[in-house]
C-alpha cells in the first residue's frame, strides 16, 4: 500500500513521555500548506504490549475525549510497562465543530477504512491508522457513544470476530471494563468501520457505547475513566490492581447481543419521539417501546414502535425529532458467555 502523507512529531520508537501531533497535510481558501494537528500522547518504558487509546472518531461522543486528555496529563512514564498511544480527538475537525461527520469533507471516520494516503483528510486518517498505528499495536480501543442520535445503556462492547483465541482475548478485555451489559453488535450502517480493520490485522480490539447525547452525566464520566484505566491494567500495559464487579458488589456483567436487522428498529415515518421504556429494562415481544407524534396531524393517533422479540432496551432515539429512516430503539438479547467461546 503507498506510503501515508502524515507525519508524527513524536518518536514511536522513544522511551519516556512525549506529547505531539499526528500532522495530516491539506489545503484550504487561506492556507494552502496547512497541516491539521492531531494531539497524541506517546508513553514508553519497559517491556509489554503497545495499546492504541482513541477517542473522538466522531465529535459529538465526549466521554472517551475526556478520558483520555485526563490520562495524558496523569499518567507518568513509570506507570507503563510496554507502550500506550494516545489519542483524544482523533477526528479533530468533528470534535472541534461537535459533529459526528468531519466539516472539513463531510465523511465520517468510521465508514472510511482502510483509507486512502492521497484521499480526503478523513480518508488520510484513516489510511494511517491502517498503515502505521494498527501494525504497532497489539490492542486498538475505540471508544464511542451515541453521539447526539442515540443514547445508549452505557456498556464496552465487541464484534464476535472468526478467530476464537482472538475472540477469547477481546471478551476478557471487555469485561475488564466493568459496566453492566457487554453488548455484541453487528454492522447495520455500511461498511468501513475501524474495529473491522483493526480485527482484520487480527488486534485485540475493545470498543464502548457509554451513553449519548449532549449531556453527559458524571456516572457515564466515572465509568468510562474508570473502565479504561482497569482495561489497562487487565492488559499488564498500567500499575495498578486490577478491579472486578465482585469486588464493587456488584452482579456479573451480562452479555447481551443485537445480531438481526430487526434487533434495530428505524421509524417508518417523520414526528416527535416518545420513549416509553427506560434504557436496560427487559421488555416483551411486541411491546411498545416508544411512538412517534404528528404536528401536522394532532388528529391522528400516535404511531408505536414495537419489540420484534423479548429482550432488553439497550439503546433509544435521544433527540425528540426524528425523520423517517432513523434508527430508534435496539433491543439486544442475553446469551450466555460459554456459547460464545465456540
């Protein structure tokens, strides 16, 4: 594959801490050499994994960014034992404009893989993620929200991928990260993503949904924190004692998974959207999970949007307009975690 245009200001191959950027060359009405910088954090020392920590693959999902500029700032050089790279706002333009598709070409980074090096800045990005940071690494985490579409029961999740030691590895990790729900997901919105790529290169990849929308609640900011950093240690990549759910008191994390189309409801028609169930509430088949509302038509009768099975509300439509074709609720199914490593 031809050679990145990015160039990095820090060394991969450096012992200690060093802050610097990911430069990504463009062109723009009043900079025609502009390079757009993307912060990374470098920390190295001692023999271990290199992990890659990335946040902001698209702009409107905050808990992730936040987590990892506080562990640039916290974490010293004699924590580490291996290498983890940091990067908060991987698509920096998005996070800067607070959008999940990047203002700069209107693609959005997770659809993008394995990228292009003389394509789009997005493109550009992706390509290097692809090229030079998964072939470093030995674990990719990606972590995400809803975004401003939808908000999810906060939970680290994972694609069930062929390889079965693989896999094995990915939902130890997984669960290290201690939320209530370990989600198994399937693509429904195309193709491109970067966990599928990262999986392809056969990394151990550990990815999140922890909730959505603009607000961020501090219970979503601890755990995604907290989580990360027990990821780490669970890794053997950060000192520290690694916590279980036991220890917290707390019951085993339960995997659940969304694998059919149908498991994701989308609203056949453009209104206003009321929630009906809380977020992690079991539901029955053909419940009535929320309903769409008509300004235009206040005569007529709301239209419901119901469950295809049993199972449990893992994720809703967060804002209260919604046009006819978005996604609106995902209805996940429990499973048992021994039927997963076979």
């Amino acid at each position: 594959m031809e050679r990145t245009q990015i160039h990095a200001t820090v060394d991969w191959t450096r012992p200690g801490k060093q802050h610097g950027h990911l430069c990504v060359p463009y062109s723009y009405d009043l900079g025609g050499w502009a390079n757009l910088l993307l912060p990374v954090t470098l920390l190295s020392h001692g023999e271990g994994p290199t992990v890659l920590v990335m946040a902001g693959n698209h702009g409107d999902e905050y808990p992730g960014q936040v987590a990892i500029l506080k562990l640039m700032r916290e974490l010293k050089t004699e924590d580490v034992k291996g290498r983890i790279i940091l990067l908060p706002t991987l698509n920096q333009p998005a996070c800067k404009a607070a959008t999940r598709l990047s203002p700069l070409d209107g693609k959005n980074l997770n659809r993008s893989f394995p990228g292009k090096p003389d394509g789009t800045v997005t493109e550009m990005i992706a390509h290097y993620l692809t090229t030079v940071l998964f072939p470093l690494s030995q674990v990719v985490i990606d972590i995400h929200t809803g975004g401003r579409s939808m908000d999810f029961y906060p939970c680290a999740h994972m694609h069930l991928v062929p390889d079965l030691e693989q896999r094995r590895q990915m939902m130890e990790a997984t669960l290290a990260w201690n939320s209530d729900f370990a989600f198994l997901y399937t693509d429904i919105a195309g193709s491109g993503l970067l966990p599928v790529e990262a999986e392809r290169q056969g990394k151990i990849v550990v990815t999140t949904e922890m909730g959505g929308g603009e607000t961020v609640p501090a219970s979503v900011h601890r755990l995604t924190q907290s989580g990360l950093r027990n990821v780490l240690i669970h890794l053997g990549v950060l000192a520290g004692v690694k916590q279980t759910r036991a220890a917290q008191g707390l019951p085993p994390t339960r995997w659940v998974q969304a694998l059919s189309r149908d498991d994701y409801r989308f609203a056949p028609e453009s209104g206003i959207w009321e929630s009906l169930v809380e977020l992690g509430a079991e539901v029955a088949g053909g419940q009535p999970v929320g309903q769409i509302h008509f300004l235009e038509r206040p005569d007529r009768e709301a239209l419901p949007v119901v469950t295809p099975s049993a199972g449990v509300l893992l994720a809703a439509r967060a804002p209260s307009r919604v046009s006819q074709g978005d996604c609106v609720a995902c209805i996940a199914h429990e499973v048992a975690a021994s039927t997963l490593q076979s």
